[in-house]
C-alpha cells in the first residue's frame, strides 16, 4: 500500500443560508419519522402494498416538510 502526502488543501466556498429550526419544524420532523414508522409497519404487516407505501410516504414528505426532503427520491 502506498501513502501519498497532501500537499495542498483546496477549499470550495459554499454559500449557506441557515435557517432557525422552530418548535413548528421540529414538530413537523417527528411527526414525519413517527407516521414513517406507522407505515412501515403497515407495510410489513401486509395491509399496504410498496407502491401504496410510496405514494403515501411522498404525501407525508410534502405535509410534514422533513429536513433534507429535497434529497429524498
């Protein structure tokens, strides 16, 4: 195995707007993961189909507006 020394540290300037978290956004969160759950529970259950579980999930996405929702598929 060969170890290569770095030499220069190039940095990319990423400009990030922060945003506060309110007590509305972390209600939003929990409620979000805690219907996930349900859900997956229903679907391991064998009441729901996948793609009933993905349609539904895409709801909850857009109704609970989790972090990171725009990375999700």
């Amino acid at each position: 195995m060969q170890v290569k020394q770095i030499t220069e540290l190039t940095t990319t300037h990423v400009d990030v707007k922060r945003r506060p978290i309110t007590e509305e956004k972390l209600q939003g969160e929990y409620d979000y993961y805690r219907s996930l759950k349900l859900l997956r529970k229903m679907l391991n259950a064998g009441l729901i189909t996948k793609e009933e579980f993905v349609k539904i999930d895409r709801r909850n996405r857009q109704s609970f507006s989790p972090f990171g929702v725009e990375l999700m598929p």
